[in-house]
C-alpha cells in the first residue's frame, strides 16, 4: 500500500507540475504576442506618418508646378488679348479707311453719271445731224457697215485657206512619209516565216518501231486522232510531223513526247492522251491570249476575244505567223498614233483586234475583216476599235481616224521583204477547202487532209452510215472534188467506219 500510496502521490506531483508548466508556457506567449503587436503598432504608426509627411511634400510640390503652369498660361493670355486689341484698333481704323474711300468712289460715280448723261446727249444729237445729212437711219448704216465687213472678213479667210490647203499639199506627203519612216524605225519585228513541218527529236531510232507499231497501228490512230501525217525515215533520231494546221502538229508534238516518256504506246493511250494535250492546248492559248495582251498594255478584253488573240499564234497569213504579225500592228499603230496626236492606246487595241476574223470556230462566207469587225461588236468593243478592224481592207467605210492608221500599219508589217509567201497560203486554204467540202456530207464526223494534201481521210459514225454506203460517199466526194476544185496530181479519198464496243469492269 506504501508503494501504490507513493506511486499514486507521485504521478499526482507530475500530472500537478505538467499543468503548472503550461500555464506558466501559455502566460509566457500571451506576453510575447502583446509586447509583438504593441511593436508592430508603434511601427505602423511611425510608417504612417513618414508616408503622411512624403504625401504632403510631395502635394506641395506638384502644387507649387501647377502655380508656376497657371502663371504661364496666364501670362500667354495677357499676351494674346493685348494682341487682339492691337489688331481690333487696326481694323477699326482700316473700316474707317475704307468707308472713307467708299464715299469718294460714290462721289465719283455720281459725278460720271453726269458726265455720261451729258455724253449720251451729245451722241444722239449727233447720230441725228448724221442721219439728216446721209439719209440713212443708225440700223439701215449698221447693216450696211456689218455686210461689207462680212464681205472683207470672207475673202480674208479664203486668201488664208488657200494658203493654208497649197502649203499643206506640198509638206503632206514629205510629213507623211517621215511619219512612216520613224514609225517603222521604232518597231522591230522578226522576220521568221511559218513553215508547214515540225520534227520531233528521240534519244534513238528504237522509239520509231515503238511509234510505229504492230502492223502500223499506233502510227495510224496517232496520225486519225491528230489529223496529221507523221513520217518515220531514216533520218537519224527524228521524226517529222507534217500539217498545214499548226494546232494539230503542236497536238501531235506534245502527244508523242509525252508517249515516248511514258513508254506505253498503243491506240487506246494514244487516244487518252491526245485528248489530254488538247486541253493543254486549248489552255496554253488563253494563257498566250492573256500573255500578249498584258505585253502590249491591252487592257479589259472579253475572254472570248483573250482566247482568239491566243488562237493567233498557231494561225499564219501567207506564211506569217498571225499573233506575231498582230502584235507587230499593233505597236506600229500605238508609235503612228503618237506621232498623229491621238489616242496610243486605243489605236494599240485595234491593231491588235485587226485580223481575229482569220481565226473563226466556224466557216463564213464574209471576208475576214467584217466578220471581225461583228465579232468585236458582238463582245462590246467601242464603235471606233470596230471601225477600224472592219475597215482596214477598204470593205467598210471609215469614220475615225484609227481605220487609216491600222490599215496602213497592217500594209507595213505584211509588206515588208521576207514577212509572206503567197504560195504556202493558197496551199493551206486548198487544204482547208478539201476538209471543208468533205465535211458537209452527212453522217462525217472527222475529216483530215494529209500527204500534202494528195489525201483526204473521212471518218463517219458508225451509226449513221453502213458499210455499204461509205463506197458511194467517197465516189461523191471524189466527184465533189473534180467539180469544184482545182488541184495538182489526183487526191486518194479514204472513208474510215469504225464500230467501238466499251464496257467498264468495276
């Protein structure tokens, strides 16, 4: 019991100095934290009071700034006011200047009222004394003083308009030569000729075995899909493409090189990629149409007339290239206008519209310069640019000062040594003429003149001819031939009949 007695009094003294201990703890803190926050206040409030006096000093600074600003400005505004006193009494002695001198100028007009009363009696007294001695009144003497001076003025100017038309006939024609001179001085031109062949160049003369191929096949459905006549000789890594149209040979060109790159050649691809190269041309025409006219500083042009300047450049005119002879006109017509004091743009626009009638989707019995001028017309070109493209063959009557020059400047560009060969263009329209005549049979969906024009291949549909009727079309139109054309030699007709099956496999 002793031990449990001294054990328990034991624990007791310990639990007992524990709470003492904390309590002394907690007392200790409670002390610290006071004397913590009594320092912090002191702080705060001296840190207040430091911020206070800052605030006020600087208060009195900007204070004292805005003083000094508002005595400036005060300063300024004296200044202006006494400034526009100084200007208030100087308008006020000139507004008594000026009424001053008012009156005077009233003075005066009285005083010539007067003196004009006066002179406006001393006339009519005058013009009376006058009348009684002529016997003549004042508007029988004016007429008749207006009617001699008309008489005098009339032979003045007919002695000056004589002298003026005989000097014109004697510098006119010298003027008009210089102008012609300088213009042509001022425009260079090339003095290539079109030719009616294109040669193709290969790595080596395997490809000709390839472009000719089983029993002539490729050959034959290149030379029926391009309208053209290739020859494959013994010319070394060459073959030649020969075609009055220059678009068919360029079909045929590209066609080839593209076959030839890709290695399969046989009429079904033949087929497929000439129809291709015909996008690509008909593309590489707006964009050559579109090309030519921003070179030439044409602006505004309808697509459809961009796409027939573009046509020009696989078109010729007696063996001329047309786009370039157009372009050539054009330039000769801008220098001319200048040279004449008119408008350099406009005549640059007609001469290069000149000649779009040589370049029609359809045939037309109409000669070229009107038609051309219609097709103008027809895509809102202005009444002048017409005139001049329908009048520079004389087969319209001109009524602007741009017709003379544009067929004057077309004479110069197609006259000029070198620029024509009248025997390729007859020999390209007799071409054109027998493809013209076979193709107004019906049922011919294709015609194509080759071997110089010693052959005529017609290809009809298969739906609208039989087989039996393709011996009497090519007897009609061999006969057709005879009749109405004129030709060296003999022209073979051959009238192709073909019957496709198609079917996809999907």
């Amino acid at each position: 019991m002793d031990i449990i007695l001294a054990i328990s009094i034991a624990v007791g003294c310990l639990i007992l100095g524990g709470v003492i201990g904390f309590v002394l703890f907690r007392y200790i803190i409670k002390q610290k934290y006071n004397q913590i926050i009594k320092e912090a206040e002191i702080e705060a409030e001296a840190l207040k009071e430091k911020k206070q006096l800052e605030l006020k000093e600087k208060f009195l600074n900007r204070k004292s700034e805005l003083d000094k600003e508002a005595n400036q400005r005060n300063q300024k505004m004296q200044a202006y006011e006494n400034k526009l006193k100084q200007r208030e009494l100087t308008m006020h002695q000139q507004h008594e200047e000026v009424q001053k001198k008012l009156r005077e100028v009233d003075m005066q007009r009285e005083s010539l009222n007067k003196q004009q009363e006066n002179l406006d009696a001393l006339i009519t007294d005058q013009r009376s004394k006058l009348e009684a001695i002529s016997g003549l009144t004042t508007e029988e003497a004016r007429e008749s003083l207006i009617e001699s001076l008309k008489d005098e003025a009339k032979t003045q100017a007919q002695q000056y308009i004589n002298e003026i038309m005989d000097e014109a006939k004697m510098t006119a024609n010298k003027e008009a030569k210089k102008i012609v001179i300088q213009s042509i001085q001022r425009v260079a031109s090339e003095t290539a000729v079109e030719n009616s062949v294109s040669v193709f160049h290969i790595d080596s003369d395997e490809v000709k075995g390839r472009v000719i191929g089983r029993e002539g096949r490729n050959i034959r459905a290149l030379e029926a899909a391009t309208g053209t006549e290739i020859v494959v000789d013994d010319t070394p890594e060459a073959i030649v493409i020969s075609a009055f149209d220059p678009v068919r040979r360029e079909i045929c060109r590209l066609a080839l090189h593209q076959l030839v790159a890709d290695g399969r050649i046989h009429p079904a691809r033949i087929e497929e990629v000439v129809a291709k190269v015909k996008k690509q041309v008909e593309d590489e025409i707006v964009e050559t149409g579109k090309r030519t006219c921003i070179d030439l500083g044409v602006h505004g042009l309808h697509p459809e007339l961009v796409r027939i300047v573009g046509k020009m450049k696989y078109r010729s005119s007696y063996g001329q290239n047309l786009l370039q002879h157009a372009r050539e006109t054009a330039n000769l017509c801008a220098v001319m206008a200048a040279e004449l004091g008119l408008n350099p743009k406009k005549a640059r626009r007609a001469g290069l519209l000149h000649d779009i009638g040589k370049v029609p989707d359809e045939q037309l019995e109409i000669p070229h310069a009107l038609y051309g001028a219609q097709i103008a017309e027809k895509y809102k070109e202005k009444p002048e640019i017409c005139n001049a493209i329908g009048a520079h063959h004389d087969e319209m009557e001109m009524t602007t000062l741009l017709a003379p020059i544009v067929q004057v400047c077309d004479a110069i560009s197609g006259a000029r040594p070198g620029a024509r060969r009248e025997i390729v263009e007859a020999y390209l329209k007799r071409l054109n003429d027998l493809e013209n005549l076979a193709a107004s049979y019906p049922g011919v969906t294709k015609t194509y003149a080759i071997q110089a024009g010693r052959e005529l291949r017609v290809i009809v549909g298969a739906d609208k001819i039989s087989d039996k009727e393709i011996d009497a079309l090519s007897a009609d139109i061999a006969k057709k031939i005879q009749d109405e054309m004129t030709y060296p030699g003999q022209v073979k007709i051959t009238v192709i009949r073909e019957t496709r099956a198609v079917a996809f496999a999907k």
